[in-house]
C-alpha cells in the first residue's frame, strides 16, 4: 500500500513541478526586468530547488566514451558480453589498449543504487585494465511471471560470470557483494580451483556484522525479519513490467541513508539554495551530479533483500560457519589459489571498521603472502570506491595488489 500513496504523491506534484519549471523559464527569459532583482534571484532558486527536489531520477548513464592510455584519447563502447534475467555483464572495450593488461570484474551492489554509482571506480582502472562490471536491473521491471532471484541467484551469476571471463580474472566486491562474492570465490576454490579467479578485492563489505556495528546494523539486530517482511516489502503498483512482484522499493532504501545523516543532507541542499541564488554555478553542478545520482535509486526482489538480513545482518551466517549455498556448507578456508585484499575506511558508518577484515580470519589457510588489509584513514564509506581520496590512495593499493597477483 505504501509504494501506491509514493506513487500518487508523485503523479499529484507532477503539474505543480511543469508549473514551476514554466514559471522558471519566463523568469528566465532575455531583458526580463525581475530576474536580476534580489526577489527575482530568490524566486528562481526556489522554483528551481522545488522542480529539482520533485523530480524523477530514472537510471543514470555511465558516460564514459574515452580513457587516456599514454597520452592518447582512447574511445570506449560499452558492450553486454552476457545477459542474464536480473544481471547484464558489461565490459567497456577500449578501441586500442596494451596487450596483456589486467581483467577486473567489479561486482556492483545490488543495495538500492544502480551500477553507475561506481562510475568514478571503472574511470580510475580504464587506462590500465579491462574492465567489466554487472549491472543489475531494477526488480520492478522485470514481470510477476518472470524468474525470482534470492541470495542462492546472486552466487549462481557470480560463478557464472567468473567462468566465463576465466581463471585470469580480478574481481572487486564493493559493499554489500562482498559476501556473495566471497561465498563464490570459496565455492570455486573448494570445487574447480583451476577457475577460481586470481585475486579478490572486498571493500567496505559486511562479511561480519558483530564487529564494529554500525546504525545499519544496529537498525537490522532490533527488528525481526517478520518486521521487515511487514514493514518495508510491497508490491510493485500498476504501471510498472514488474505489477505485483514482491519488492523492497528503492525510495525506502533512499529515505533510510538519508535518515542517517540528515544533517548534512538538510545543509547541502541549504548550500544549493544559496549557489543558486548567488549564480555559483560550479559548486551547485558538482553537488547536483552526485544528488542526481544518488536519488536514482532501484527496488530490490524480496527473497533476496529478506535473506540478506536474516544471513548476514541477524544470524551472522558466514561467520559461524553457517552459510550455505543451495544447500552446500560454504567453507572460506578453502581459498587457497585467491589472493585476498581488503579494505576498510576510517569512518565508514555503514560497514564499520573489523566487518571486512574479518575474512582474513575465515580464510586462515591462504599463505600470508597472498594477503593484504587496508584501513584508510579519514574515509568513509563512499570515499572508499569514488572521489579524489579513492583515485590518488585506495585505487593505486587495489592495482598494486592486482600487478603483484598476476
């Protein structure tokens, strides 16, 4: 019921945000006499937060079309090398790149947001690796009829991505696919070593929620699953492919990472009134790309997004030793022939410091050589996989571990 009252809320401001966006365009307008007025300018920031806040942020673009290799502009296409139900591989090929540079599979999250929040992750490995990326859809297009997908699914492609790329392949895990992705790196290390990938990265990813807990996981441990199974899973409404499947709405998902930090949310957008009102254009651009961004949000299956919670956020499955996959004891030790790198920030309030590490402790028959742990200092969660921090310390760490493991 909640999804369908978000739905007609959003179809009765739909006129309010075309009137308003009119009414910015005649204010707008050459030789308007109220534009340049202190009443003008005010007015304009604030039709203009209105249709900006109001607005609909379908699925963002990756937008990367050139890399720089040695100095020279290289065109890249992004190409799906494999399509799945819920997941399409990705692979931006370049038009010319030195042969023999790394293959890298980044595992995106499937937490609410699209692949493209790791937009600035893929541009900081495209001058020197191949890169690939899953790129997950949004359960509310994908029809009542269709196949489900739970965490079991989630492994499936994960194994069935790294086949098909090979044994040659280093994959990153940002986040929430750190367990999913450390769950298969164990399974194909146990049962086909010989395509078991080369490295793994896992990067703020919760692999134990004991440690360090965070408001996240603190939020999962009060409520049972029963509670989250009433409270936040509906069905898809009308107008949408997936009509009636069951999911947890992206908008849910939104309104919970904003809730955490509120105040600084309230005081950026606060800062985007005041650059609009001032005319500064630059600083208002660059919160408004990642605002833009981070509003795109995605509904997740139910079966997947409940058993995460029970598994990983309540019951701490892979820690005890008590995750299993289609009814097959996962066994981290078992890794083995994949060498392991994680790394964890500072101030991540999302998966708090020791969740990441903890792997080390589960895959305790990997040779020390074939390790490395990171805490990067003064970084929080997103800082870990995007921005200036990421590009000039973590990501020359993660190439580093890569070259080292090849």
């Amino acid at each position: 019921m909640l999804y369908h009252v978000y739905e007609m809320q959003r179809a009765t401001l739909a006129p309010m945000r075309m009137m308003a966006s009119s009414a910015l365009s005649l204010l707008d307008l050459p030789f308007n006499p109220l534009r340049p007025t202190p009443l003008g300018r005010v007015t304009a920031a604030a039709l203009d937060s209105f249709e900006h806040s109001t607005r609909h942020f379908g699925k963002p673009e990756f937008g990367h079309t050139h890399t720089r290799i040695d100095g020279h502009d290289v065109a890249i296409t992004e190409d799906i090398v494999l399509a799945m139900p819920w997941c399409d591989l990705l692979h931006f090929r370049r038009e010319t790149a030195p042969a023999g540079q790394p293959k890298v599979l980044m595992v995106a999250p499937m937490s609410g947001h699209y692949a493209t929040l790791l937009r600035g992750t893929v541009k900081a490995f495209l001058p020197d690796h191949e890169v690939y990326i899953t790129d997950w859809r949004d359960a509310r297009s994908m029809p009542v009829l269709g196949p489900d997908f739970d965490l079991d699914d989630y492994i499936d492609t994960i194994i069935r991505v790294l086949r098909l790329l090979g044994p040659d392949t280093h994959v990153i895990a940002v986040c929430q696919p750190a367990v999913p992705v450390l769950a298969a790196v164990a399974l194909m290390n146990e049962e086909e070593p010989a395509a078991a990938p080369r490295s793994m990265t896992l990067i703020g990813g919760p692999i134990d929620t004991r440690e360090g807990p965070t408001a996240v996981n603190d939020f999962a441990k009060k409520h049972s699953l029963e509670w989250f199974r009433r409270n936040v899973i509906h069905a898809v409404p009308f107008g949408y492919p997936g009509f009636m499947r069951q999911v947890y709405p992206g908008f849910l998902q939104l309104a919970g990472f904003m809730a955490m930090n509120m105040d600084r949310h309230v005081e950026a957008h606060q800062q985007m009134f005041q650059h609009l009102v001032e005319g500064d254009g630059e600083p208002l651009a660059a919160k408004r790309r990642f605002y833009e961004e981070y509003r795109a949000v995605m509904d997740l299956p139910a079966a997947y997004y409940l058993q995460t919670i029970e598994k990983v956020f309540q019951e701490h499955h892979l820690p005890r030793g008590l995750f299993a996959h289609r009814g097959h004891k996962v066994d981290p030790s078992a890794i083995e022939h994949t060498a392991l790198q994680t790394i964890e920030g500072e101030r991540d309030d999302i998966s708090g410091l020791g969740q990441t590490r903890a792997t080390h402790k589960l895959a305790h028959r990997l040779a020390e050589g074939k390790r490395e742990h990171i805490e990067q200092a003064g970084v929080g969660h997103y800082g870990l996989f995007n921005g200036r921090r990421f590009r000039e310390q973590v990501a020359p760490r993660i190439k580093a571990f890569i070259t080292a493991h090849r």
